[in-house]
C-alpha cells in the first residue's frame, strides 16, 4: 500500500475526477490487492460521500455485483456509509454510463439527505395516523417519494404491514375483568393446593362419525402372505357437535347435542346444570 501513501501526500490531487482516474489505474494493474483495501485508497481530506460514489464506480467497471459493492461500501464506511437504496442507485446510473459523481441539480424539491428536521415531522406525522401513505406524507414534508421511503425504512426502521384479524376486540373494561378473574383464580391456587383438582372445565367440537366395519385397523399377518388392503374411506356427511366436560382426572361427562338443536344460552343453561347434578 505504499503507492496509496504517495497518493494521500500530493497536494496537487485537488480533483476528486484526477484522483478517480489514479485510483482506477493503480486497481487495474494491481489485481493482487484485496477489493477491501481498494474502499482505502482515497483515504484523505475530500468528501467521504463524494468518495464512496468514486468507489462504487470502480465497482461497476470491475463488474462486481450490487450486492457486494454495497457490503464492501459498508464494511470500508462503517456508520458512515450510504444506505442500501442510495447505493444501488449510484450503481444503476454508472452502469447507464454516468462519469460525474456529483449529485444532479436538486429542483427544490428532492433532497439528498435526511435532515433531523424531516426525520421527525415523519415520526409525529405517523404517530398522528400509522395509515398515511408513503404518498400522503411526501406531499405534507414536500420531499421525494425515495427520501420519506428510506426515512421510514433506514432512519426510523419501520415496515407496513396489514392488520391482523382476531375473532372480536375487547372494551377495557372487559380486559380489565378477564385480568380480575385470572388473578383471583392464580390466588385460590396458591392459598389451596387442592383448587385446580376441584376444577371442572368444560369444550365442544364437532365430530364425524365412521363405519366401525370400515375404520382402519391392524391385523396379523405371516411372512409369506401379502399385506391387506382396504379402500380409504371418506369422512361420514353426517356430523354431530360433541359437549365434553372434563377435570384433572379426565372425563367427567359428555353429550351430543340433539340434531337440529339451536345452542343459544338457554341450552346451556340446561347442559351446565346436568354436570353439576351428577357431581352431587
């Protein structure tokens, strides 16, 4: 790395194009080097963005690949390189055949960067509504599309993504109660330990019924006999809802509902009561 030494003492290097050229040249005819130590060449007083854009085109002329150019401008910069989305985007204008590495002029508009300022009106403006589009707040900052998309995903690191359903949304007062009761009953489990013994809960499924002539069974067989087949046999149409209530000992009682039995609360006011009496 000596060469490199020589390089970083001219004072006349002014030009970040020159010293573009004499980098590129000393890479070319110095295949041995790491690509690593390639992200170090230009290693003194000029601006480091303006820099790694001069390394990520000498990239594009070695033909290594997006990915690993950002990786090595990542692991050359450390918290000071350029994110993923900027990088690719110098990539593509190289292999579209850009020289400059300066930034085109902004129309007012775009901006190139994400001041502290921006990064905050977008954390309040989600904060105020998580559904505003990436649209929505581009028009209210007034900054590009790209800049609010690499605010939201690199400075903020956030994702969109869909709500999830669930079956029904509690009240606070119901959260409040479900708490009340769990709490209630993990303090009878500590004050006795017979508690969980003496509980009764309670499930229903709906269930299919087989033909026992059919189900599928094992049997014996002798070595020199095949083994038996059968048919596999389909789920019967006709299904029933199965109430089964259960304790720590296993099944305590079960029940079919009739056919055509509408389960409202009144039918298991009915079916709650008949546990309760064979307990007794």
């Amino acid at each position: 790395m000596n060469e490199c030494a020589v390089l970083g003492s001219r004072e006349h290097h002014h030009s970040a194009c020159r010293l573009k050229s004499l980098c590129e040249h000393w890479v070319l005819h110095n295949t041995s080097v790491c690509h690593h130590e390639c992200l170090h060449i230009c290693d003194f007083s000029i601006d480091v963005k303006l820099e790694q854009t001069a390394n990520i085109e000498f990239c594009v002329k070695l033909g290594k690949p997006r990915a690993e150019t950002f990786e090595m401008i990542r692991r050359g910069y450390g918290k000071e390189a350029m994110s993923r989305a900027r990088c690719f985007e110098w990539y593509a204008r190289f292999k579209r055949g850009r020289t400059l590495l300066e930034d085109d002029e902004s129309s007012g508009r775009t901006f190139t960067s994400s001041p502290p300022k921006h990064v905050e009106t977008i954390r309040r403006l989600l904060h105020e509504d998580r559904r505003r589009t990436i649209k929505d707040i581009a028009t209210i900052v007034n900054v590009s599309y790209g800049t609010v998309q690499t605010i939201l995903t690199c400075d903020l690191n956030m994702h969109r993504v869909a709500a999830k359903f669930v079956p029904r949304l509690l009240t606070p007062e119901q959260k409040e109660h479900r708490v009340a009761i769990c709490q209630d009953l993990r303090q009878s489990a500590v004050d006795d330990p017979s508690f969980m013994s003496r509980v009764i809960t309670g499930d229903k499924s709906w269930v299919c019924g087989y033909d026992p002539e059919t189900k599928q069974s094992s049997q014996w067989k002798s070595p020199g006999f095949p083994r038996p087949k059968k048919a596999r046999q389909s789920l019967s149409a006709k299904k029933s809802m199965l109430i089964v209530f259960f304790d720590i000992r296993g099944i305590v009682r079960h029940e079919f509902v009739p056919e055509g039995q509408t389960v409202n609360a009144e039918f298991y006011c009915n079916v709650l009561r008949r546990p309760r009496e064979d307990i007794r």
